[in-house]
C-alpha cells in the first residue's frame, strides 16, 4: 500500500497525517494563523520517508480550496473526512460528533460513508472558540478549562449563548464572586446543550465517536455522554480525524 497524506487546513489548526498501510504513521499539528498556505507549506516539506517521489496528498478542512487552487491537491469535504478516518478508528462507527474551532458538525454514518448530517458553523456556541474566549475570560488555557469546570459543583446557569454577551455576563459573574468552576460548568453545560439539540436533529446511533479538538475536553465529552445517555468514544488524536481521512482517502 503507498504513503499517503491527508492535509487538513481548519480554521484553528492546520493538520497533517501520514498513513502507511492504513496506519498513521506520522502527523503534525500547528496553529493556522493568519497564513494557511504557508502553514501548509511547512507540513508538507516535513514529510518523512516519502523517497520515492511526492504522496498523493488529499486536502480536506474550512481552507481546503485554497490547497486546491494554490497547491493543486484533490480535495474532500470535512464530512467526508471525518466519517472516513472515524469509521477507521472505530469500525462499528454510525455517529461522528465533531467539535472544531469554529463550527460543530454531527454525522450519521453508514460502512464508512456519510448518510445524514448537520453543522453549525454559523455561531461560535457549541464550537472550540467560544470555549477558548470563555477559558481566557476566566483565566484559564483551554487544557485546564475542561478540568477546571469539572471541579464546579453546580452549573451557574449562563442566560445569554452570543459569546460576546455570555463574556459580559462572566465577568459580571466574577466580579459577584461566583466560584470560577461552577461557571466554567455552567459554560460547558450551555455549549453541550447547544450540540445535543444538534445531535437529536439527525439521530444518533452507538458507536458514536467524538472528534475534533474539543474532544479533549473531558467536560464536553461528560456532559454530552451524560445529556446523550451513551458512551462516546474518542480516538487518541481527535484532532487529526479528519487529516486521517484524507489521506485514507488519498490511498483509494
Ligand atoms: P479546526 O479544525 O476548526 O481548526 P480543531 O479541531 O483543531 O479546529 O479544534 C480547535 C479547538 O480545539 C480549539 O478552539 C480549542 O477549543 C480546542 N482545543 C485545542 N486543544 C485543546 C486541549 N488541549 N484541550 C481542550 N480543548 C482543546
């Protein structure tokens, strides 16, 4: 089976997976900044053991059509990605719940492709961004965020889903000495309510895996296995799903 990569530039990280008879065999992951094509660039110069001329690269991700136009590569939607390289994780996979930085998608999948889906990637609630603004309002980095909500005992109810309003309302919040956990619980238990009516829209199915960077946050991923009443599974890289999809897609 040939080396194969997967580019996937998203709107937060831009991420690369290398795959070799259907293992990983090499990834990256940086901040996409304000020059995605240059943050590509440097992905790809960096691949290891590819000798014998350049990988197929397949291209997926919110700047997939720049690798298209400027880099030349096939490209495949995000939907398609993630189903593919969940359903490789996890082959009894038929739900992909996807938490990116600036939308959230869930997936209904069937033998490895697609078959219903719905995103939101028009409102920073449920996304890795509202998450990042709420953690640095409460001074914390978005790996303690999860954690930190997680030691709040009550969920302080948070009226307001626009993230600009909702910081408002934090900041009130601390200044009234309310305990930082307990709204940093209340954040995440708005964002999950948020995806979980997004979940039941299209129907979820075990076994449903979470991807995206926001999968490391072990609050989300409580919270919704506990709104959801099911197990989700989230592989050892959530983030670079979508990239391993691509370049499973790059080897067919
Ligand atoms: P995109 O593909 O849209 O660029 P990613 O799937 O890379 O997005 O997810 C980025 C989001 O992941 C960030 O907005 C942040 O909220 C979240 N994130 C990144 N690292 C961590 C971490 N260590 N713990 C929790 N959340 C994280």
């Amino acid at each position: 089976m040939p080396i194969t990569a997967g580019l996937d530039i998203g709107s937060r990280t831009t991420k690369i997976a290398v795959v070799e008879s259907g293992q990983l065999v090499h990834s990256r992951v940086v901040d996409t900044g304000t020059d995605p094509l240059a943050r590509a660039r440097e992905l790809l110069a960096d691949l290891p053991g590819l000798g014998h001329g350049p990988a197929p690269v397949v291209a997926t991700g919110y700047g997939r059509h720049l690798a298209r136009e400027r880099l030349g590569f096939p490209v495949i939607t995000e939907i398609k990605a993630h189903a593919l390289g969940a359903s490789h994780l996890f082959p009894a996979c038929r739900t992909v719940i996807d938490i990116g930085g600036q939308d959230s998608k869930v997936i209904r999948v069937e033998a490895g492709r697609q078959v219903n889906f719905e995103m939101n990637d028009r409102c920073a609630a449920g996304t890795g961004r509202f998450l990042e603004v709420m953690a640095v309002t409460l001074g914390y980095t978005v790996a303690e965020f999860g954690p930190a909500a997680l030691a709040g005992s009550e969920p302080v109810s948070i009226s307001s889903m626009c993230t600009v309003f909702a910081e408002s309302e934090v900041i009130s919040l601390i200044a009234r000495g309310v305990d930082k956990h307990s709204i940093a619980l209340g954040l995440h238990d708005s964002i999950v309510q948020r995806l979980v009516a997004m979940v039941g829209r299209v129907g979820v199915e075990p076994e449903a895996v979470l991807t995206g960077g926001v999968a490391q946050n072990e609050c989300v991923r409580v919270l919704l296995e506990r709104r959801l009443g099911l197990r989700l599974l989230v592989p050892e890289h959530p983030q670079l799903t979508g990239a391993l999809g691509a370049a499973l897609c790059a080897a067919t």
